[in-house]
C-alpha cells in the first residue's frame, strides 16, 4: 500500500521503519515546528497541507491508499483534518494514538491549558512540560517557571527559567532537576510515552504537586489503536 504517515512522534518514527520493511511504501509528514528534527527512515515531506482540503487533494493526487495518523495525542487539528480529508476521498484512514500516563488519584487533571494556569496556586515554583506552543496562556501568573522545550517558546512569563532539552529523561536526572530548582509544582500533558514519563515518578518521590491537561478527544467515529504492532496488523488485516 501507498501509506501517508502523519508524523512528529517517536513512534512515528518507529512506525516508518516497520511499514517499510512490512512491504509498504510510505510517505512520512511533519509539520516542520522543530528546528532539528529526528528524522524518520524513507521519504519525508514537510509542512502543512492547507487544511482538510489542502491534505484531500493531496491523497488524491498522490494515489494514497491509506493515511496513518501516529501525531501527538496533543495535536488536534491535523488529526481532525487527516479523518475529515480520508472520509472525503473514501480513504483508510487509521489512528495511533499512545497510553495516556497512569493517573495517580492525587493528580489535579485539568480540561486544558488555561484551566492549568488558573489552577496554580499563587507563588509556586511550577515546573511547565507542555512543549513550546502554549507557554503564552501562562504568561500572567504570579509563579517562577522552570519551562523544558526543544525550542524556545516565542512568549515566556516573567519569572522564568528555559532548558532546551529532548527526551528521553532518567528518573534521575529528574529528581535532581526538579530539587536543583526548587520545583513544587509540575504541569504536564497527558501526553503518555516512556521518553517523558520519569518526571511523574520523580514528583511522586518528591512529593509535588502535578497537574495533568487532559488529552482532547480522537475523532469522532476514527478507528483507534494503540500501539505500532496493532497498526501493523490492522493493515495485514
Ligand atoms: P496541530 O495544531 O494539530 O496542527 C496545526 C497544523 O499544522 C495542521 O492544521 C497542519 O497544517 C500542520 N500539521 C500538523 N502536523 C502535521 C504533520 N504531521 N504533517 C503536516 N502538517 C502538519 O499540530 P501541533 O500540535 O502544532 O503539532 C505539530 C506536530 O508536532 C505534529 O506533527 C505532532 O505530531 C508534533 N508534536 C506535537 C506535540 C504537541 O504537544 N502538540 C508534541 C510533540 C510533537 P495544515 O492545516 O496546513 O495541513
């Protein structure tokens, strides 16, 4: 099969390497937000498509068979777009969409990134794990930032510390970040993946506060799997 692989995430990644060697030809696509991006085994192509639109015309033009959608849980717009183009042009269409983070009951979980902001209570020391996209909404809170990103975010808030750093990160080395900085407050999105997953194990062991943004929903009506070997046998099937 011709396959359009939605991009940007390791799995992705690991994703292009095995539809390949499965027979498949397969097209991989990334927005084109990192500077220095990992990139995956075969053809890559960058950049958005113009909306649902924009990515019809595209599978169409490109006699795609099936478009695979492995972006970040986080990344709604083009996981609506790849679902509304793919049912337009009569499309496979599938979804990989990772394990949220086990929620731990003292989790303060959160609809979105606004919600998080006014959560925080007033002088903390919040450690911001939310990439580099929406560090803006919290750009009037009275708290010091400890914000992680691989590339800096274009609006930052006062009071702020900025590590520019990509996962995967040892549970001991953030432990000794989070006590290094004073953190008592962690803000994350359940984004899920083993790479960022030490940071929830390091606040448990410290004791510190977590907020969780929830995940926004899948598509309506999209099939959803969770793993790379369920992609790779849905499509055997
Ligand atoms: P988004 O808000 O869902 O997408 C915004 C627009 O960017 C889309 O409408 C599309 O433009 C373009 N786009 C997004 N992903 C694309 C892809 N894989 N290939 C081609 N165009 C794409 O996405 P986002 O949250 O900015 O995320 C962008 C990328 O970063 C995704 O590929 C995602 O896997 C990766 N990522 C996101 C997060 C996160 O927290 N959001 C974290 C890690 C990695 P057009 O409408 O013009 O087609």
């Amino acid at each position: 099969m011709r396959i359009l692989l939605l991009g940007g995430t390791s799995e992705a990644r690991e994703l292009a390497a095995r539809l390949a060697d499965a027979g498949h030809e397969v097209v991989s696509s990334l927005a084109g937000r990192v500077s220095t991006p990992v990139l995956p085994d075969g053809e890559v192509r960058v950049g958005g498509f113009g909306g649902p639109a924009g990515l019809a015309s595209y599978l169409v033009e490109e006699r795609v068979d099936a478009v695979v959608d492995a972006t970040h849980p986080f990344a709604e717009h083009i996981s609506a777009n790849a679902y509304a183009a793919a049912s337009e042009t009569a499309t496979r269409h599938l979804l990989l969409r990772r394990p949220g983070f086990p929620l731990r009951e003292e989790y303060v979980v959160v609809p979105d990134i606004h919600a998080a902001a006014e959560v925080l209570p007033p002088g903390a020391t919040v450690f911001l794990t939310i990439g580099r996209q929406q560090v803006a909404a919290f750009g009037h809170v009275d708290a010091r930032f400890v914000i992680r990103a691989i590339d800096p975010p274009s609006v930052l808030p006062k009071h702020h510390v900025l590590l520019l750093d990509r996962g995967p990160f040892a549970l001991e080395d953030e432990i000794a970040l989070m006590q290094r900085h004073g953190i008592d407050t962690l803000v994350t999105k359940d984004s899920g993946g083993a790479a960022t997953a030490a940071k929830l194990e390091a606040a448990a062991q410290l004791g510190i506060e977590v907020i969780v943004v929830a995940r926004p929903p899948a598509p309506h009506g999209a099939e959803v799997v969770d793993s790379v070997e369920d992609v790779l046998h849905v499509l055997a099937g």
